[in-house]
C-alpha cells in the first residue's frame, strides 16, 4: 500500500513541504503534532531521510519508535495548540532531542485530525545556556509535571487573556513556606476553604479555574506537588541586585526577587505582550511569545535596566 492511499492527499503533500523546509532552512528537524493517530510507517516513507520527532502520548511511543521516528512523550491535553507545542518543544529539550541554537520546522494539526498547518520556530540565544541539564535542575526544585502543568496554564492566558482583554499574572511554585511568609493576601483569597485535591493545577479543570482567578490582583502560590496554596498574594522580596530586560514592570521584578530571596520557581506573564517568562535565582530562564500573538518562541533580552520604583505597576 502506497502512503498517498494510508494518509490523505492533504497530510502527505504537508509533510512533503515541510521536509523540504528542513531542507531549504538547514532545521535540526520536523516535529510533528497530529489530533489522532497515523500511519507511522506511512509517515516515515513520505518523510525519507529526514529527521522527524513526533508529540505522542505514551500508548504510541512504541509504534513511533517502530516506524523510525522518534517519540517525544507528552501527556493527554485539553490544552489548545499552542500550549501543546510549547509543552513538546520544553520535553525535547529536557530529553536531548533539540539542541542549543536549533531551529525547528513543525507540522500540526489546527483544524484537522491529522496535520494541516507548518511553522518554523528557532531556539535562540538564550537556550543556548538552557541546556537539558537545566531543566532537570529545575525539576529538583519543582517536579517537571507541575512545571509542565503551569507552563501550560501560563501560555494559555498569554495568548488568550479572559473574554478578549489581556491579562498579566504571577504563578510561584516550590518552597511554599518562605514564599508564604513574605506574601499578604489582598483582600480575599478565592482559593482558601477548598480541599487539597479541588485545588491541585495537574488538574485540566483547576486549570480553567486558574484562568479566571489569574485576573485578580497578587500573585498565585503553587506547591511542588501541584497544591494551589494560596492566590491573591502581595510577594515582598528585596529587589536590590537584580537586572532585568529593559520595560519589564513589577510584576517582573516581583518574580525575579521572590526567586533570589527562595529556592521557588515563578512565571510571569505580561499584560501588554502576553510573553510568559519563567525565573529561577533571580533571573529569566525561559521566555515564551504565545504563537497565537507573536508567531514565535524565542529567548531573553540582552538588556537590563535598574529595578522600578516599588509603586510601579504593569508587566
């Protein structure tokens, strides 16, 4: 059988221009990321030589691996396209499979149930400092799959803010403790009285509830297991030391001190941009541009600039 007769005039003549792109751009490969299951072998002969990572969940990384491919794992989602990629993109590096400097064609599925729509993303600057070893540093301090969970939850309100206005908020996870003791709730705490597992962010449906609460003032206080602690939070961290990328507002200040002042982790995202800017010691590790704003995932600012006063608000 023939791989035009296994998979659709569409999906083969997609995965033809897209080996082409790795080709024309020198791309470290071809990710691909169907809503379903294809034909892996059919796949790899459309595909020839090339290199092609593909996001699957764990059922399918034999049949993958059989095919010649290479399996990326990543976990059942609701989570829309862009998180999805995002989320592939963070485990390829974690596992080795994309390197410093890389650039990436990807193939996915945006309307369809096989794969319609290519994107080329560059893995820039700052990732060549963000090696694999890195990210398996962060999860010493906070568990891959909580970080996963609200990297996934971060990207989601970065692009698509809550009823067609943008939203900024601030997610700090791990060493819970300190991170409370410098923290004051502003007004309410909308999370407070519910049990722990209504409140944990693995979950897809506190997720959603995250969404919302994202649009109140403070930040979110998220343990190493997931546990929503506490939301609404005034974070109070000394700022002194630090450098940040020029036009960052207080609430990227705020991030970047907490985790100098804590062994936690922060996500920030901003207002005006929707970038998502994960930080650890006092500095950003990962920066984010929602493809569905910018059409891009790119790396950190080279510029800095002196903290802002403490009655700055923005970000």
């Amino acid at each position: 059988m023939t791989p035009s007769s296994v998979l659709n005039k569409a999906t083969t003549g997609l995965l033809e221009m897209a080996c082409a792109a790795v080709d024309q751009l020198g791309a470290a490969g071809l990710l691909l990321l169907p809503d379903g299951i294809l034909d892996w072998k059919a796949v790899r002969e459309v595909t020839g030589k090339t290199r092609v990572l593909v996001a699957v969940t764990e059922r399918q990384l034999a049949a993958v691996a059989e095919a010649g491919l290479i399996p990326v794992e990543v976990e059942p989602t609701e989570a829309g396209i862009v998180e999805r990629i995002t989320l592939a993109l963070i485990e390829s590096v974690a596992n080795d499979l994309l390197r410093s400097g890389a650039r990436i064609v990807v193939a996915y599925a945006a309307f369809d149930a096989e794969l319609d729509s290519i994107s080329t993303i560059r893995l820039g600057e700052r990732l060549e400092r963000l090696s694999s070893r890195d990210l398996r540093a962060l999860e010493t301090s906070v568990p891959f799959e909580t970080l996963k969970a609200i990297v996934d939850v971060a990207v989601a309100v970065g692009r698509e803010g809550r009823e067609g206005k943008p939203v900024g908020t601030m997610i700090v996870v791990g060493d819970t403790r300190e991170v409370l003791a410098r923290s004051r709730t502003i007004g309410f705490d909308p999370v407070k009285g519910y049990r722990r597992k209504e409140r944990n962010i693995r979950d897809p449906r506190v997720r959603e509830a995250i969404k919302e609460i994202a649009q109140l003032d403070g930040a979110i206080i998220v343990a190493r297991d997931g546990t929503v602690e506490a939301a609404c939070q005034l974070i109070d961290a000394p700022t002194a030391g630090l450098a940040l990328p020029k036009g960052l507002g207080t609430r990227h200040w705020t991030a970047a001190a907490i985790t100098k002042a804590t062994t936690a982790v922060a996500v920030a995202v901003s207002e005006s941009t929707g970038t998502v800017r994960l930080f650890q010691n006092g500095e950003i590790v990962l920066r984010i541009a929602p493809i569905g704003r910018a059409r891009a995932l790119k790396w950190t600012e080279p510029e800095t600039e002196p903290p802002p006063p403490r009655s700055e608000k923005g970000g």
